[in-house]
C-alpha cells in the first residue's frame, strides 16, 4: 500500500486565495450587477451564492486528488 501525502502548504494557501477570488468576483459582479440594473441586494447574494458555489468546486476539484 503506497502512503499518501497531503499537499503542500503552497497549494492549501492557493486554494484560500482561490476560494477568496471566487467569493469577492462573485460579490462584485452581483454588486455591480444588482446597481446598474437597479435590482438591489437580491443580486448581490445571488452573486455571493454563486461564488461560494465556485470556490467550493475549485477547492473541490483541487483536493479530490488526495481523497
């Protein structure tokens, strides 16, 4: 049985800015969004959703290899 290593410090700190990127992107297109079009918040959180979804499957998609 072959050991497992667990990634790098480097990588868990790209993951967070990663996932961090993801977030405020998300915030500040619905922002924007949600502004220009005069819809209010609701965008805004629609735009936090889905950055919290992407950040999620980006953290996903980096870490399933050592699963």
């Amino acid at each position: 049985m072959a050991r497992r290593t667990g990634p790098t410090y480097v990588e868990l700190a790209s993951m967070g800015v990663a996932a961090g990127a993801c977030v405020g992107i998300g915030v500040g297109v619905g922002y924007w969004i949600g502004t220009a079009s005069g819809a209010g918040v609701a965008v805004t959180f629609a735009g936090l959703a889905v950055g919290v979804l992407t950040a999620v499957a980006a953290t996903y998609f980096k870490i399933k290899r050592y699963l």
